[in-house]
C-alpha cells in the first residue's frame, strides 16, 4: 500500500472516531484492479466462449428474463424418484438397493460382486512399465474369494474419507499404457465421503473392505469406513433430521488440536453433514466458543473399527446450505459453474471427478440420488426422458431452444449439464477428459470446461449436439 493511501485511511478511522466521515475509498483504489479468473488476458478459454459466459448469472438472467424461477420438483418428489433410481443392484434377475438388504446375504451374492476376472497383462502398465501374470494372481488372491462361506453376516458402515473404490485390494494406478497418467483401469468409482455403505467382503491380508453403496461397489483401505453398532443405528445416520449441504467445491475443516484426527478433512459439493442445533449448554466445542458457527457431528473411526461421533464447527460464511438446497433450474447451472477449471478425475481420482461424478456432485445438493455411471444416468427415473437419436440437426436445435437450462444431456460415454443458447450455439459444462476439433485435432482438457456443442466434436467427426442421443429432466 503507497504512502499517499496509508495516509487517507488513517485520517478516515481518526476522523469517525471524533465524528466525521470522508467518502469510503474503494477496494480498487486500496489493492488495485484484481482480474477475474474469466478474464482472458489470463485464462485461456473455450472456442466461442467469452468471460461473460462464465458466470452463471449470464445464462440464469437470459433462461428466467420471461419466467419465475420456482422450485421444479417438492421435496416428496424428489423422494419417489429417489424410490426408483436407488433399486440399481442386480441379481437373480431381481434389483434392490442396500437399503432392502438383511444382516446376512447369500455368499453367492457376495461372490458376484468381489469374484471379477482380472485384465491380460499387455493391457495394464503399472507406473508406466507393462504389467505380469503373477501380478494379476497376487491382486486376485488378495480378493479372498475362497473365504467367502455360503452364508454372510454383512456389516453396516459409514464412509469417512473421500478416496476411490477399486476393482481389486490394491491401490497403484494401473494405466492403458505406458505414458497413461489419468485413467487407472482398477479404479471403479469416486468413495465420498459420510455415506451410508456395507460391507461385504475382507481382504486376505486383512487391510481392505468390499463395499456396496447404492448401486455400485469395489474395494477400499478399512481406515476409510466406520462401522455402525446395528443397522438401526446405521439407518439413522443415513437420513439424518438436520444437516448441511456442501454447496461449494469442496469444504475443508479447520485445524484443530483438540480433534487432530478430523483437522483438515475436505468434503466435497454435494456432502451432506449432520448438523446438531446449539443450546445454552453447548456454548463450547474443543475449547472455542460455537459463535457464528455450526455445529457438526462428524463419524470417526476407532481403534476398533466401530464409529465414534466428534464435534467440529463451521463457520457460517463457509460455502454450504443448511437442508437441501431448493431444486430449480438456475440453482442447477448456479452449482454447476462452481466446478469450472476444476480438474477432471476419472472415478473419482486426484480428488476431482469425472463428467458422471460432478453430475451427481451436483444433484445431491437438492437430495437427488443419481446412479454412477453415464448409462445408468440416462435410463434413470426422471420428470421426462426424450431420445433425439432420429432428430436432425435442425429439430435439435430447435428442441434445445426449449429445453430447460441445468437439463442432463448424454451421448455414449459422456454426460453434460446444458446452460443455454448463444447466438444460435447449444453450450453445455462438463467435466472432459478429451475433445475433437473440426479438423479431427485431440485436444487432451482434462478439466470442466464450459463447449460449444456445435463446434465441439467427437472423434467419429460429428459435432457434440449431432452425438447427443438423450435428454433427461428431473
């Protein structure tokens, strides 16, 4: 700060301190002109896309500038869809969720989910140099498949930590080749953290679950779960009365002393943690007045494996929503463009997420439970479903027009959130692995990026809205 500055501020704290006031002096004249991460002297954009675009307000004030923003679905809605959508586990030809499951399954059941085959070699470069037989045997000893009796008494947790669910006990990065950094064909899903689980299965070597969340499973280390005392319990913290939303990318926990074993956990958008309400007893939590904070309870692991409740706070300025947040259109692209530049994560990796995974990020802010993967997003349980597969480029574009912003738009193996139209464009945001241009150039983005659906394309040479094969609205 220059002299001249220093100077007028002290003379404004002294002149309000004996009643006089000057005018405020601006952020810009104390700190100088700050550029927006959508400034593009800084930030590399997009074909088509322009600083403005990347702000939600510029496609919420153009979708609401002759309609009222009001909520899409009430709360009971959300939990019909919700009834449905969670039904995702198959066997026998019937489907269930784990919340239909009893305190023993059959071993078969069990078997079809931790008995999978593993990889040929030559398709697996673990750190980059080619993989063996005898790796793959190791991985698959380590499954324990022969332990697994007829009869098993499963068990109900509480994930803790955000991490990743794996194919196999094991956590290296296995890639397609040698120079592959992104996609660990072991990984299966994103493990989120304060979700309700159980677990089927133990590792050989003893150090790893086989979990179920709902309609999807894999491996992961035990420190990372905390086992509920019975299933009424468990049942209790998978609907908790009070919470709050992790409304911004992520919420990390402050340092703590008193409670090191939670001091700096990160919880990422979507993350719903119970919330406890404060009393004239409760005026303290690990020695710091609750003032201007929330009060939560987090779970713990002990020494034991069981779950232990912990108290942190958070401040009320943090980024999150106390309930779920109401579900409109707007609020949709609101959160959506919060992940913008955020790195994309196949399954999860690298503490970001892929284009299914932000969907679903997404979508739990408004308690709307989402299947994992793209093809099950698409055959979801939703207010409306329109196949454009035999719709030409024109009849597209005239029914994006009219489609609703925040809309889920997929084409085979790709997810997107739609924002609007410009200058006669469809634009979507979504988290992307790779792009095409025009001239069929691979660009590698690995990011969430906002496209052009028209100018955006796919290795087969057609555009992104030319691939597209469903809409989906819930």
């Amino acid at each position: 700060m220059n002299r001249k500055l220093v100077s007028r501020t002290l003379a404004a704290v002294t002149a309000a301190a004996i009643g006089f006031s000057f005018a405020a002096v601006s952020a810009e004249e104390l700190y100088g002109a700050t550029p927006k991460a959508s400034d593009r002297a800084y930030v590399m954009m997009s074909e088509g896309v322009s600083a403005p675009m990347t702000e939600s307000e510029y496609w919420t004030e153009a979708y609401y500038a002759d309609r009222e923003e009001s909520p899409a679905l009430t709360a009971a809605q959300i939990e019909k869809l919700n009834r449905k959508n969670r039904q995702t586990i198959s066997y026998n030809g019937k489907t269930f969720s784990i919340f239909n499951l009893k305190s023993t399954v059959s071993g078969k059941l069990v078997k079809s989910f931790v008995d999978v085959d593993t990889p040929s070699p030559e398709n697996g470069f673990k750190n980059g140099k080619p993989t063996t037989q005898e790796y793959w045997d190791e991985l698959k000893a380590n499954c324990n498949v022969e332990g697994i009796k007829s009869k098993v008494d499963i068990q109900f947790g509480i994930s803790l930590k955000r991490d990743e669910l794996y194919t196999f006990p094991c956590e290296d990065f296995i890639g397609e080749d040698e120079e592959d950094r992104f996609y660990n064909v072991i990984t299966m899903s994103e493990f989120m953290p304060l979700l309700p689980l159980v677990v089927l299965h133990e590792s050989a070597d003893g150090e790893w679950y086989y979990v179920l969340f709902e309609g999807f499973g894999g491996w992961v280390r035990k420190e990372n779960v905390a086992i509920c005392k019975s299933k009424e319990d468990w049942l209790k913290r998978a609907d908790p009365e009070n919470f709050l939303v992790v409304t911004g990318r992520e919420l990390r926990i402050q340092d703590d002393v008193n409670n090191p074993q939670l001091s700096t956990e990160v919880f990422p958008m979507g993350t719903r943690i119970p919330l406890l309400k404060t009393s004239s007893k409760r005026r303290f939590v690990n020695d710091r007045e609750v003032t201007n904070c929330y009060v939560v309870k987090l779970p713990y692991r002990k020494h034991d494996g069981t779950v232990e409740d912990h108290y942190s706070l958070v401040s009320i300025k943090e980024d999150v929503h106390r309930g779920y947040v109401p579900y409109t259109y707007g609020n949709v692209v609101r959160l959506g463009m919060k992940l913008l530049g955020d790195r994309y994560g196949w399954g999860g990796a690298q503490h970001s997420n892929d284009c299914s995974g932000i969907i679903r990020e997404i979508y739990n802010c408004f308690g709307i439970k989402l299947p994992r993967v793209t093809w099950q997003i698409a055959a979801a349980s939703s207010s409306s479903t329109t196949d454009l597969t035999e719709m030409t480029h024109e009849e597209r574009l005239d029914f994006f027009r009219e489609m609703p912003i925040g809309s889920i738009i997929f084409f085979k193996g790709h997810v997107m959130l739609y924002l609007g139209m410009k200058d006669g464009d469809p634009y979507c945001i979504s988290a992307v692995g790779t792009y095409c241009d025009k001239e069929g150039t691979m660009y590698d983005t690995n990011s969430v990026i906002i496209s052009n659906m028209n100018t955006t394309y796919r290795a087969n040479g057609d555009s992104w809205l030319d691939n597209v094969q469903s809409v989906i609205i819930m």
